[in-house]
C-alpha cells in the first residue's frame, strides 16, 4: 500500500489499517477481537500502553512483569481476587520502598514492618487507634482489654505463666 493509502476492510467502512512510516494504526467502529489457536506475543521490553501511555504493561528484559499507572491502579472481581506467589513473599512498597512484608514460614505467616524502628498500627475506620506492635516487641492496647465472653478467657496458661503485674496508684483488682 502506497504512502497517505489505508487497507479498507468492508466497503471502505470504519475498519482499516494505516502506516505513517513508524507507527502502524489499526482502526474500527466497534471492538477488535483477536482470535488465536495459541499464545499473542509481546517482545520483553515493549509494552501494552493504554491512552496517553500513563499506564502500561511491560516485562521489564528480566522477566519481571510492571503494571506502571499514571493514576490509582483498581482490580476489581465479580469473584475473588488470588494473589499467588511462588517466591513466598509479599513486598509492599511506596515509591519504591518497601515498608511491610507478608512472609510463608512453613505454612506460618510472619508479618512484619521492614523500615527500622517502625510499629504495626491497627485503627477503626474512624483512624482511632486499637492497639500498636511496637517495634521494641511490646503490644500496645489503646483503651482496654477483654475476654469475648462472659467466664471466656484466661490470662497465661500453666505452662505460659506472667512473671509481674505492675498497676498504677489507686488500680482497683475486682472479681
């Protein structure tokens, strides 16, 4: 097809393909379904760039796969979202940073801060705080602590007992 020429699909309609000597346009009224009996391939390093390339899907040449958005990036599911990794590991970062990891040890699940000297806060929806893991290993309850029932739960064990109970001036023990 000559310069300034479009391939036309039905009747010279809506449906063609256009070149201007680097970018290739393939333009319709309506979707563009690919039908494949096997795999679409994308060279590593060369994305899948959505509008004004803000946001883009890219394996990086070392087989790492980024999502980069301009904005705020949504999964939403009519089901469940699964979040499988093989490595074990799950990294939350910030600009990139990591401050919280979500490890397996053998089936156990170890979460914890990753930046030094940070807590693990728990607030209500309000942001009122609930309690704190301090990052000097003490947990931390804002208000108070209380069994879920009536007669429903101990402090310590036999085998885990407490060492000491230190009660401020004018503390009252009630039973």
């Amino acid at each position: 097809v000559g310069n300034d020429r479009k391939l036309y699909f039905y009747d010279e309609g809506g449906e063609h393909i256009t070149s201007n000597g680097t970018d290739m346009t393939i333009s319709s009224g309506a979707d563009i379904a690919l039908t494949a009996t096997a795999d679409i391939n994308i060279p590593a390093s060369v994305g899948l760039t959505f509008g004004a390339d803000t946001q883009k899907i890219e394996v990086d040449g070392s087989s790492n796969l980024e999502i980069d958005s301009g904005a705020n990036l949504t999964l939403d599911s009519a089901a469940d979202i699964i979040l499988d990794a093989a490595g074990g590991d799950f990294n939350f970062k910030i600009a990139g940073t990591e401050i919280l990891r979500i490890t397996d040890s053998s089936s156990d699940v170890i979460i914890r801060p990753v930046q030094t000297s940070k807590d693990i806060i728990f607030q209500q929806r309000s942001g009122t705080e609930v309690a704190r893991i301090e990052n000097d290993t003490y947990l931390s309850i804002a208000v108070g602590l209380r069994a879920d029932a009536q007669d429903g739960a101990t402090l310590g064990t036999a085998s885990y007992q407490f060492s000491d109970l230190f009660l401020a001036d004018g503390a009252v023990i009630a039973l």
